[in-house]
C-alpha cells in the first residue's frame, strides 16, 4: 500500500478536519471483514486514541492490511478524514502497516479514567467503611480483598464497550460513583443503605466475565455473548454468598435481585424488573451514572472551541458545553 510521509505532530481524533491527511498511529479497536456488490473484500474498522474513536474503511490491498489489523494492535495509517452528511465522520485508508517501537506513546492511544485509580480505590474502602450488616460487610471485603483475583479482575476491567467509560479501570470509576451516588441518597430516602450501596457496587461484577481488554481494545467474551453480563454477575455473587457460612437469606435475595433488575426493563435485559425500594435506586442512579458518563467520552473528542457535539446514540441526540472555550 501506498506510504505517504507528511511533516506534522501528533494528530488526534477530536482534531481532524473534514479533507485533512492523516499519517498517524492509532490502536484498532474493531475489525469487520465485509463484501463490495461485486463480491470483492473490503475492511470496516474502528481505531482510537485518547481522545475518542473514529470509523475506518479500506477498500484495497485487503489480505495485505488485515495481516496488521487484529484488534488491539497499533497501526500506522495513511488516509484521508472526512466528515459525510449520510455517513459521519470516517477516514479513509490509503496505507496501512503495524507501527514500529518510538512510532507512537501509548498513554496518547489509551483513555483512562479522570481521577487516579489509587485515589478511586482509598474511596472505595472508605465507602466499604460504611457498611454496617456484617454479611454485607464481609462479603465485599471477601470479593474486594487487595491482592485478591476478584479484586485484580474488578479494578481493571472496563464499564462498557463503546458508551461509558470504556477504558482500563472503568469499572471500579462506574461502580464507585453509582455507589456514592446511592449512599447520599440513602439518607434521604427511605431505602436499606447497606443493601443499597452494596447492590450498587457489586451491580456490574458480570462485566469482569463479559468483557475483554487487549491494547485498549474491548469486546464481549465467549461468556458475554452466551450468557450476558447479569447472569454473570448474579452467578458470580450467588458463588460468593454461598461461601460464607451463615450468610442471611432475607439479605441474600435484596442483593441478588439488586443485580438482576438493574437495567430496569426487560427489554434492556434485565430477567426481572426493580421489585424494591433498593433495586429501584440503584437502578436509577446507574442509569444516571451510564448517561453522564456518555457526557465525559463526548466532551474529550470535541475539538478546541467546540460547545456543540453531533448526535449520540447514548443521549439520543446532541450534547452541550456552556463553559468551553468558545
């Protein structure tokens, strides 16, 4: 494929330029092999960087490029960006190979949380603190225990593929605010804190089953698309429960049903919906929490200047920054 040496910076996604030429390295993210009409093979992909994602098409020397395009490698591309009414933003590929050792610096294709995730981590043990029921107690001490697997697995994995923190650490930054969230209101509401809040931070573990990272990269595991993130995760605290002797049944099945309602809706695949004061809460801070969290990916891909974003599919519509620059 064609290389095309052009004398610039680092140029990342939030600032391309509808027309502009691209010679970057970027991380793949998605890779979908498809056919043109005349049965020809062309590739659909999704690269990124620190800043957001943006949709990849090559349209010739396929077999070449897809040796270098697996998910999770760092690419350097050649191409043009544009910005299409029909069809958004995408670049198209003229030149693709795998990037070379001092090419590219890796936290500039790796989005991270905004807060320090040793910071997260001294405010999810003081947040643990505030559990008084000590089967609750314990049983997030079990899963939560430093040093431990589960709470390896859980610190590192992300909140979501594409919508809401979807980055390395995402699921300790979600469970933690949608956490925060419930205990402050806990106080006001008529509502079990202890359930609640434990509900709230244990309401996503299935996603440590579900989901895969590799080189910033995330997709569903063989697990994720079998069975989906809440068996998963009832599964996964139901084991945990039942290796602790003792353990409440009345508290038991609070927390168990937390876990299995909280998308709210059957048809957003929850088994059952919220049935309980608790269920409810927590569902609708997460819902909240997931909705906000769509606010911070948007804002980190908005150009310098930029109050306004396009349409999201998360927000079903656009975004607004009052405070930016203008």
């Amino acid at each position: 494929m064609e290389q095309v040496t052009l004398d610039t910076g680092r140029v990342f996604i939030r600032d391309l330029a509808d027309g502009q030429a691209v010679q970057e390295c970027f991380s793949v993210r998605d890779v979908q092999r498809r056919q043109k009409k005349n049965g020809e093979a062309f590739l659909k992909l999704r690269l990124g960087d620190c800043t957001g994602t943006v949709e990849a098409v090559i349209w010739d020397r396929v077999e070449e490029a897809g040796e270098a395009c697996r998910v999770g490698a760092v690419v350097m591309v050649t191409a043009v960006f544009s910005l299409d009414q029909r069809y958004g933003p995408s670049l198209t590929v003229r030149g693709l190979r795998a990037a070379q050792e001092g090419e590219y610096v890796a936290a500039d294709l790796e989005d991270a949380p905004p807060i320090p995730v040793e910071q997260m981590e001294a405010d999810l043990r003081r947040l643990v603190g505030t559990i008084q029921d000590p089967d609750l107690r314990g049983l997030l001490e079990d899963i939560f225990q430093p040093g431990s697997a589960s709470w390896e697995r859980w610190r590192d994995a992300p909140a979501a593929k594409t919508y809401h923190q979807a980055y390395k650490h995402g699921l300790l930054e979600h469970c933690l605010s949608v956490g925060e969230g419930v205990h402050a209101l806990a106080a006001t509401f008529p509502v079990d804190h202890d359930v609640a809040v434990t509900g709230a931070l244990l309401h996503d573990i299935g996603k440590v089953e579900a989901y895969a990272m590799e080189g910033g990269a995330i997709d569903l595991t063989d697990k994720g698309k079998l069975q989906g993130e809440i068996p998963l995760g009832y599964y996964a605290v139901r084991r945990a429960i039942e290796e602790r002797r003792g353990f409440s049944p009345e508290t038991a099945e609070a927390l168990l049903h937390i876990i299995l309602s909280h998308h709210g809706q059957l048809e957003h695949g929850s088994p059952v919906v919220p049935c309980t004061r608790e269920a409810t809460l927590v569902h609708m801070v997460d819902n909240l929490g997931g909705r906000l969290g769509s606010f911070d990916r948007i804002e980190k891909g908005l150009g310098e200047g930029e109050r306004w974003s396009g349409f999201d599919r998360a927000l079903s519509g656009s975004a607004y920054f009052a405070k930016r620059a203008a």
